[in-house]
C-alpha cells in the first residue's frame, strides 16, 4: 500500500483527500496546520498541527514511509511551500504543488494590482470605506490607515490586543452568493475591495465588486518553489498513477 500525505486547508485538498480515500491501494493522511481553529470536515486520515518546519516535515515524511507528497495549500502559503520543497528533497519523496489559477480578468474589471497588503494599503484614498478580505495578520498593514473605515470578514474572533484596523469585524465564511454580498457592500457603504488573487472560479465577493463597479486592490500571489505542479485535480491524480504506480502490473486508476 502506497502513503500519501497531503498538506491540506484548501477546497481542493478536501476534494483531493475525498476522492482518494476509497481506494484500496493508498494511505492518505490529510495535514492541516492548525492556523485555523475551526477547519472544515476532511475525509479521511487527518493529522492536526505544525511540524515545525522543514526538517520536521522531512523526519514525519521519512518515519511515516510516506511515498508521496501532495501541496495543496493555499496560494499564498508561500513559506509552508518552500518548507514542503525542502523537506520533500530532504527525505526523497516525490513531492507536486496545487497550483490553483488566478482569477480570470475581464476587460470591464477595475482591478488595482498590488505585490502585498502593504501596497494594498498605500493604494485606498482617503476616508474610503473598505471590505478586507484577508486573514488577521495580514490586515495589520491597514492598521495605520485611521482615516478609513474597514468591514473585515474572520472565521474566528480577532485576539485580544491584536492591532486592527478602524471599522468592524463580522464572523464567518464567505458566501457562495453574490447578491449576498451586494447587500452586504451595500449596507455598509463599502466603496473599495481590498482581495487576494486566491484564483479559482471568481469569488462572491468579486462579482459582486462587478456588479456593483466598484474597484478591486488585488494583492498579487506569490510564485511556487520549483518542481512539479498542477493545476487541476485530475493531474494530480495522474501524476499519483505515474509516480507510485506505473510500474505495477495492469495498475486501476485513481478516480
């Protein structure tokens, strides 16, 4: 039996590891990090928590007798893909990285490109009303910008002490409808978007952004490590086949 480790906390990790998990011929274990308190259900083997960088990964890879490594995490976990890249060379296990597109373009968007939260802030004029949509660390780049007023979105509560910016903070994730969030930009007034370009099928939020006109601050993705990458689901499942099974005798293939 071949052992697949996937380092999960995306939509198409989950997706990954459900599809994986009813064949006979694999051991998948999904890793989650544990940045986010209440993740979403995985099927499957789970495992909960950090490894302490790269050289933790190694030593779990090589004492799991892992014989691949799927990165499927998000698109700007730029440092847990260089830790996946390194480990995975460290303890000589296959390793491909998920490499979700970015959002498509459109010649009507309004989109202000910008390489981080920094810029991103710099880039809002003043007094504007703002929707954040960004984790909690990443927002502090606002912080400073007490002219504005931002709507952030969290799945979990911001911390105590924590710098925020000026504005309001509502719980929970985002909604797949995008007139839910013209209702939403417009009961409070939201003027600017402030996203990640976390790519994938357009997001609520920026069709909404298009419907309504209103401008988009996207913060430009980092670039993966080198190596082996995917962008649909069904080539990693096919780099799977070729990678632990090629050379079995009239292999079934992964579905």
């Amino acid at each position: 039996m071949a052992k697949v480790m996937i380092l999960g906390g995306t939509a198409e990790a989950g997706e990954l590891a459900a599809r994986l998990a009813g064949d006979t011929r694999l051991d998948t274990v999904t890793s989650l990090a544990g940045l986010t308190r209440l993740p979403q259900a995985v099927a499957g083997n789970v495992r909960r928590g950090g490894f302490g960088g790269p050289d933790g990964l190694a030593q779990a890879l090589r004492e799991g007798g892992y014989d691949a490594l799927v990165d499927a995490t998000h698109p700007f976990a730029a440092r847990i893909a260089q830790h996946a890249k390194e480990a995975a060379e460290m303890a000589q296990v296959p390793r491909i990285k998920l490499v979700r597109p970015g959002f498509e373009r459109r010649p009507d968007d309004h989109f202000i490109e910008v390489a981080d939260m920094a810029g991103a802030a710099a880039s809002i004029p003043q007094g504007a009303r703002v929707f954040l949509a960004a984790g909690r660390r990443e927002i502090r780049a606002f912080a400073e910008r007490q002219d504005l007023w931002c709507l952030m979105r969290m799945i979990e509560p911001p911390v105590a002490g924590e710098e925020f910016p000026r504005g309001e903070v509502i719980l929970g994730r985002p909604p797949n409808d995008p007139q839910a969030e013209i209702a939403l930009f417009k009961e409070h007034g939201i003027e600017w978007i402030v996203s990640k370009d976390s790519g994938g099928r357009a997001s609520a939020k920026i069709e909404a952004a298009r419907l309504l006109g209103l401008p988009v601050v996207l913060v430009r993705r980092p670039k993966p490590p080198e190596g082996p990458k995917a962008a649909q689901l069904e080539a990693i499942l096919e780099w799977l086949e070729t990678t632990l099974f090629a050379a079995a005798d009239a292999p079934a293939s992964l579905s």
